[in-house]
C-alpha cells in the first residue's frame, strides 16, 4: 500500500509522502515523471536477487559509482522472464498502440451509459475526423513531395501543376473537390501561398491543413490539442506531454512481445470518480488484452491452444 502511495503522488494533484532514509527525510513523486513504463528496470542486475547482483558487489568504488548505475550497465541483459502492463487511454498518445491493435482476438467493448462515458462520446463525437478528407491530404503530400523538381523544400506553380495530374501523382479531381472545393490549380496555388510570395512552404501548407480541421502537429509530433478549462486540464496535458516524450527515450519495440497493452478507452488516468460500470468496463478491458496478448504468444511460439473449459 506504502508503495502504491508512494507512487501515485503527481505534482499538485497529491501531498507528497515523506519517507526517513540514511537519516534524512525525502519526499517521494510520481516515476511516471522519469518514466512511465519502466519494464526495463527488471534487465540486467539492478533487482536481481542473485548474490552476484548485490550492491556491495556491484558497487565496489563510491568513485566509479555512477558506471555501475549507468542504464547501459545495470540493465545490460534481457530479462526473459519479465511481463508488463501498458494501460493507455483513447486520448493519450501510445507508441506501440498500432501494434498491439494487430493481436488478435480485441473484440469490440461496448461503452455503458455513464456519465463519464456519454461525456467522452459526445466530445469524440465532434472531434471526429472525416477520413476521406485525411486520405486526400495523404495523396496531397506524397504528390506534392514527388513534383518537387528542383529540391527547394517549397512549391511553384509548375510544380503544383504537376502534382495535380492525377495519372502521374495519384492526387485525383475528387481530391482537389475534397480539399479546395474546385478543380482549379491555379486557385489551389492562391489557396495554399498565404503570404503570395509566389511558393509554397511547409508552414503554409500545414496552415492550410490546419484550417480544413486536421490539427498538424498532432501528426507531426504525436500530440493531441486538448483545450484548458481548468487547473486539472493543465496538469494532466503538462503530465501527457512528459509521459510520451520519456515513452520515447525508454520504451522499444523489443518490449512489445513482453508487453500487455491495456486500452481502458475512454476512461483516463486522470480520472477518479467512476461509476461501478466504469470500473467493470475497465475489467473487462484488461481481460480482453491478456487474452489478446496469450493468443498471439500462442501463435508466436506456434503452441496449441488447448480447448477452454466450460463455464471460464
């Protein structure tokens, strides 16, 4: 329980506990802050109980201590036997979200009818993205990449003449319809040169994809915009943001097959007050994983999956 207290304590949202160590007092925060998946704190030898993994041993100079605690060093080999559970929300950004989707048997879970819930689905609801609309801005970049002639990193009008040939480029008239509301590449060049300097950048064409309601930087940095209505909207966007970028320099997709992805869907970290539906939707969310996770540890390894007895 200390443990869990200990580790629970995010900055302003929770008091800080206190613990006396070496005779001084500390105060504890979240890891999540450092990091948030630390799946490979159970490598090489730093919780090893083996008697050669002891600190004495490890650590035999207070004056070359800091190679000893070196990531490289204390987590050098793979632990085969550890696994670890990834919990992630729908508005969170998960790194290896895409490839836990693909293991099979993640059946669909039916949201309930609470509060928390039918507030989310009304906000998803209006955040929706027509994806027609996202593949024509994918066949606009990959035409607009293969018409830059002369390698400027900006567009002519020459260039975007080219790039509207659907038969080389692949961006169709329907496309053109989708996104510019008529055919004509002349105007589309109007459309996208804001500053009419005669080319076409980077930052205005992610201007004008922005004003079309596909929030650029959500793509491009792996963030989502959130809008800040109030102090626990801050904290947990601030918390968001350092989450994913220590996910980044921590998480690798070796950990993927040691790894259960739990997708709580619309119930985030942040949130406290949940019905008794919440709470089994989020039961049922972690049996759904672990049985995604075993199927396809099953189908690795090529073991037989064995018949599941009546009444489990």
């Amino acid at each position: 329980r200390e443990a869990v207290r200990l580790s629970l304590s995010i900055p302003i949202v929770f008091q800080s506990p206190t613990r006396r160590q070496y005779g001084e007092v500390n105060y504890y925060t979240d890891g999540g802050l450092i990091c948030n998946y630390p799946i490979h704190a159970y490598d090489g030898w730093w919780l090893s109980m083996k008697p050669k993994d002891g600190f004495m041993r490890r650590i035999r100079s207070l004056k070359q201590a800091s190679l000893a605690y070196d990531r490289s060093e204390r987590f050098k080999e793979r632990n085969p036997k550890s696994l670890g559970f990834l919990v992630f929300s729908q508005e969170e950004t998960e790194l290896m979200r895409s490839s836990f989707g693909e293991r099979g048997g993640h059946d669909f879970l039916k949201r309930p009818h609470t509060k928390l819930a039918k507030r989310r689905t009304k906000i998803k609801q209006s955040e929706e993205i027509n994806t027609d609309l996202l593949d024509a801005v994918e066949r606009l970049f990959q035409a607009l990449t293969s018409s830059d002639m002369n390698g400027s990193q900006t567009i002519e009008i020459n260039e975007l003449r080219y790039a509207f040939k659907a038969e080389i480029s692949g961006f169709s008239e329907r496309d053109a319809l989708l996104l510019f509301g008529h055919q004509d590449v002349e105007q589309a060049f109007v459309d996208l040169d804001s500053d009419g300097d005669g080319k076409i950048s980077f930052d205005e064409l992610a201007l004008f994809i922005s004003k079309k309601g596909l929030n650029f930087n959500s793509y491009f940095l792996g963030y989502k915009r959130k809008a800040i209505t109030n102090w626990r909207d801050f904290i947990s966007s601030v918390h968001g943001a350092l989450a994913i970028n220590v996910k980044r320099l921590f998480v690798r997709e070796k950990d993927l097959d040691r790894t259960i992805g739990i997708d709580t869907d619309y119930v985030e970290s942040n949130d406290y007050d949940l019905e008794t539906e919440d709470k089994l939707f989020l039961v049922k969310a972690g049996i759904r994983a672990a049985k995604a996770f075993f199927k396809d540890y099953l189908k690795k390894e090529k073991i037989e999956e064995k018949e599941q007895p009546r009444g489990l």
